[in-house]
C-alpha cells in the first residue's frame, strides 16, 4: 500500500481496497497488521488485482518457527473455570 500511496502521490485508504476487491476491511486490517495472518489465496489474487502487481509484492514467506503462536487454555485451566 505504501507503494501504491507514492506512486499515486495520495493515501491509498484500506476503505477503498475494500471496495475495489470485495475483501472486508478487518480482513485487510488483519491481513496488513498480523504477523503471520493466514491469508486465502483469493484475497492475494484479489490484491494483486487491484494494485497491479505479482504475489510477493504482497506477501512475504516466514517460517513457522517465526509466527508468534497464540497460547490455548490448558486442559487444567478449563476445568477450573
């Protein structure tokens, strides 16, 4: 998107990506600020529609042991809730 906002010399508004690709906004929030964000392959094709461009300009590969995992409840923890 920063790309996108130089080359057209304006802020390119995650409201208007939405409109443009079909993609809700807390999808492109999520998408854009979580590390690790398990995105389709239709919402890359959808955004690579719109901004022209191929897969890895909008995605980047990061190994499994480098995504933060969310801690699960324990079994333990359940039973005293």
């Amino acid at each position: 998107m920063a790309e996108a906002t130089f080359k057209r010399g304006q802020r390119v508004e995650l409201k208007e990506v939405a409109e443009a690709t079909g993609l809700h906004r807390t999808t492109l929030y999520r998408m854009v600020n979580l590390r690790g964000y398990n995105a389709t392959l239709n919402n890359i094709d959808a955004l690579c529609r719109f901004f022209g461009c191929g897969v890895g300009d909008v995605a980047v590969y990061v190994p499994d042991e480098e995504v933060p995992q969310a801690s699960l409840p324990s079994a333990a923890d359940k039973t005293n809730a």
